[in-house]
C-alpha cells in the first residue's frame, strides 16, 4: 500500500514511467521528474510559490502565438536555448562556433548577386560585409549556400514589421560562394534592441532586474555538401551588450571587429557615400551531415 | 568576454539574477537555473527533443480556461503537487496526513444539520459516514467546521457538470462537530474516476501506458480556531486504482475500510431501503494556526 515520503514519492512517480514504450522518452520523463522533485525538496516550494509558477506558465502558454513563442523567449532568458545548442555542439574543434537560430530565419531565402544591397533602402550606416567560408584546413568551399539575416537600425526585423507580407523580404539574403569561398554583399549596420517584454518572460527578467537587450548581430546560416550546416551569428565589436546578452548567445569568437572606413571607393569599387563600416568574418565548416534548421516560431533574437 | 562551455553557461545565467531585489525569488530562479540546465547536460536533450517540449508546454498553457487547468493536472501527474504538499507538512507526528486540496473545492460550503443527505436524490449506493474530530491526545473538537466534497456514482463532481450554476450544490457541504467531535451524514458511494485526458497532458499518460485514475475517496477540510486547518481525502478500501492513483495522492493511514451493511435501521435511527455502506473516520488536528486554502481552478482530482 503506497505511504510516501517525500523521497519515496519520487521514486513511485519515476516508476509510473517504466511501462513507457519510447525508451528516450522514458528516459526524458523519469529524469525531468527527479529533476523537479529535487528542485521542490531543496528550495521548500511553498503552495504559493507552486500556485505562482502555475499561473506563469499558463500565461506564458496563452502569450504565445503563431507569430509570438513566450516559451522560446523563456528558454532563451533561462540560457536553456544555448544550452541545448551547447549539448548538440560538442566536439567542433577547429569549426566556428554556434549559437541559436532564433525565431526571425523564415526559411531559404532568395538568391542575390555578389556585391548586392540587401537594405532595400532602409536608413541606416552603410556596411560592407565579406565572408569567406572554408574547412578546417582552411581550404576555401565554392557554391556553399550562405542565408544572412539581421535587424534594422531601430532594432526591429523585417518580418515583425506591419506591411511584411506585401513588402517583401529586406535585410535578408541567401549568397553562394565563389571559387575562393568568399561572398560579399551591402546592408546597414545593424544595432542592439530589446527582446519583446509586454509578456510574463518580460515580467519575470524585469522583477530580477535584468536588461532586455541582445548585442548587434547578423545571422548566417551557411550549407555546402560534405559538412554540417552551421547556425552562428557574428556579433559587432564595442556593442555595450556583448557581455550581458539577456540571451547568453555571445561567444568570443563571433565577435567581428567591425572597423568604421573613411574611404572613398568600398571594396568592390563602387562610390561610397560617406564613412561606412566594413565586417569581415571566416567560417570554417565541420565535415559532416545534416539537414539546415526549420524555421521556429518567433520568440527572440 | 563571454566564451561560455556547457558548465560557464550555467554559472553565467545563474549570476545573472543576482541583482534580483526579493531574495527568495532569487533564489528560487537560481536553483531553477540549475536544475534545468543539469536536465539538459545529463539528457543530452535535442533540438528535436526542446521543439517538442516548447510545443508541448505551449499547448498546455493554451488549454487552460477558468474552469480548466492543465498545468495543475501536469504538476498532479508528475507527482510534483503531491510532493509541494508533503514539503509544506513535514512534521506532523501523530496527527492526520494531508493530501491535494484539488481542483473540486469551491470555497466554504453551506453549513447543513447533522445527520443531512447531501446526496439531493442522484442514483448510487446509500452510504453513511461518521466522523470524529479529536486533537493529538484524542481530546474531541467541539464546533470544529467541517467541508466535504466527493464525485457521483459515474466520477463527476457537482461543477464539472452543465448547469451546476443554476442547479446549485450536491455532494458538498459542511458540517460542525458536536460537543463529542463527531459529524454524520448521509450520501452516495463515489467511484473511481478519470482525469481529463482530452488535452496534452492525456496525450503524455497515455503515451507512457499510464491509467488517467484516481481512486474513490471524500474529501475532507476541516478547521477550527488553535488547529492547523486540515486537507485531505478518505479513501475506499478495496478500490482497485489505491496503489497506482494518477496523483499519486493515496496515503495509508487515509484508507477507510467503508463497510457493506444489511442492517435494516442507520446508525441515526432512520430505516435503510436495502444495503449501504458505513464509512467512518477519526481524524486528529495538529495543533496552530494558518488560514483554509482558498479554492483552486479545476485541475484534475
């Protein structure tokens, strides 16, 4: 006749999982309950807390929408979006890092020339972005498939603005390598912005009074046959966030030193109209296999 | 710079509630911090894994109504409100054991005289319980106010049916010891009885070959002025879910052995229609102070 104790109770609550057919999930249940048992033991959960954390996650639920996912900007503040990349990520010595996808990559995007300007004429700084995508050995990869992404200068993506549909994509782009593995191409700079807060997640990194912002970023989510897609943002050196990203995506290696030119001609030869930024960066791919992310849901980045 | 590896990750979110101005919030964020991230480290969780348990928790917040609360259900399943309960009541040596106040209690019910039949004429089983109100020594408890609340004959509370509203209260009241602690009353025979499991928290039991059933039992709130209020459930021997209760709230010490009886009079004198059952119950108060629980929304129990 069952008379828990507070640890009986867990090892009862783990053994209602033994019948699981799917062995990972058995796995997955059997640890989350002791997991959670054990965070209730060792802090004594109160009924108010429990009833608190009831109604923020209901909430947290009922935030969410097909445009809007409470949940993934929860994970992302709680370092669990990173974390979960950390695990998948284990053994890339000598490969670029990477970091979250994020919610604002909408798919593959269409293909642009060499040298084009993705800022569809949106204010903002001029920068010149060159990439060159290699292998380990540093040999360069020709035809890989390159998707660039980022925000404008107040922050915001193209697909969180009202009009995206009928306007179109700007400030994304999809590229292919050239024979030395470079790709170039013409955008603003990009700047630092807050993750939405008018949501629970908002309320709880406000009561802990944490910031709301994630540093300066453009995303590249670059393929070529052979080697495992890689998922990376390149963050801008001297951004005031790169430290305290509310997302914990920064690693220092993705930091480009993004340097402010003076020059009259931008590399590929054209007409500068005033003083521009120049980002550089060089990837270097894990051979591999692997099909490129889905699109998520919004959430943050 | 950031560079942070599997455990860096960690430690960097967890300091970064240490601005958190209410200090039990901050701790209860940091140890949250841990705990998930030693989840996903010692799992190995993938991307796969982490989109379903988003997609999953988003479903669960978005099923709740008023009426309806999933997530309670989720913490009942996982054991999780169980062991809230046994770490708030951690010394209670010799007195009753508490179990969930659950999502059926609808706040102070309407005092009715000893000996009433809170059954308002639905079919089942006659049954008559007694019970006695005593402190630790077994001194009674005079006017001590006494809630009781259980399922019908086909498993369904009061308010989980249409038209509770206008229809009122059945199968719930209260009552108020005498000078010698006892309570009686007349009723039906509850039944075992499923959870909701038309939601995602129904898919997850039902996926890991677990039953959605709580076993028969009456529950039971029970206050007065220099005693903890008391809230728990009496069980019927002899049902078959007693060792396997979804909730996992079945106690020992809370099972009645609820007799089958011929006796052509009741214990109050009154002439039995044919069988009834007897259920009868001492229950000992411990001793303090604390306010009644207020009613929950409807989870599970």
């Amino acid at each position: 006749m069952p008379q828990f104790d507070e640890t009986d109770l867990t090892e009862a609550v783990v053994k209602s999982f033994d019948e699981t057919p799917d062995p990972r999930m058995k796995l997955l249940m059997r640890e989350l309950v002791r997991s959670l048992h054990d965070y209730v033991r060792r802090t004594g959960l109160t009924f108010e807390e429990w009833e608190k954390a009831i109604d923020f996650l209901t909430r947290t639920g009922q935030k969410s929408t097909p445009s809007r996912q409470e949940f993934i900007l929860l994970s992302d503040v709680l370092g669990v979006s990173m974390l979960v990349d950390a695990v998948n990520h284990r053994d890339r010595a000598g490969a670029t890092q990477t970091t979250v996808l994020g919610p604002f990559y909408v798919g593959e995007h269409k293909q642009m020339p060499h040298g084009a300007d993705i800022s569809e004429g949106l204010d903002g700084e001029p920068m010149y972005v060159q990439a060159r995508i290699t292998d380990l050995d540093g040999a360069p990869i020709a035809q890989a498939l390159v998707d660039v992404w980022h925000a404008d200068d107040d922050g915001f993506y193209d697909s969180q603005k009202p009009g995206y549909a009928e306007r179109g994509p700007s400030l994304r782009a999809r590229f292919a390598t050239d024979a030395d593995g470079r790709i170039a191409f013409r955008t603003i700079l990009p700047c630092s912005y807050p993750i939405p807060i008018d949501g629970p997640v908002g309320d709880l990194i406000l009561a802990a009074r944490r910031h709301p912002m994630r540093p300066a970023h453009v995303h590249f989510l670059i393929s070529a046959p052979g080697f495992e897609p890689l998922v990376t943002h390149v963050f801008i050196e001297g951004d005031k966030y790169l430290e305290t990203d509310i997302v914990f995506g920064v690693k220092e290696e993705l930091i480009s030193n993004v340097e402010l030119r003076n020059d009259a001609v931008m590399p590929d030869g054209r007409e500068a109209s005033g003083p521009w930024h120049w980002m550089t960066y060089e990837f270097r791919l894990k051979p591999g296999q692997g099909a490129a992310p889905r699109p998520m849901m919004a959430g943050t980045v």
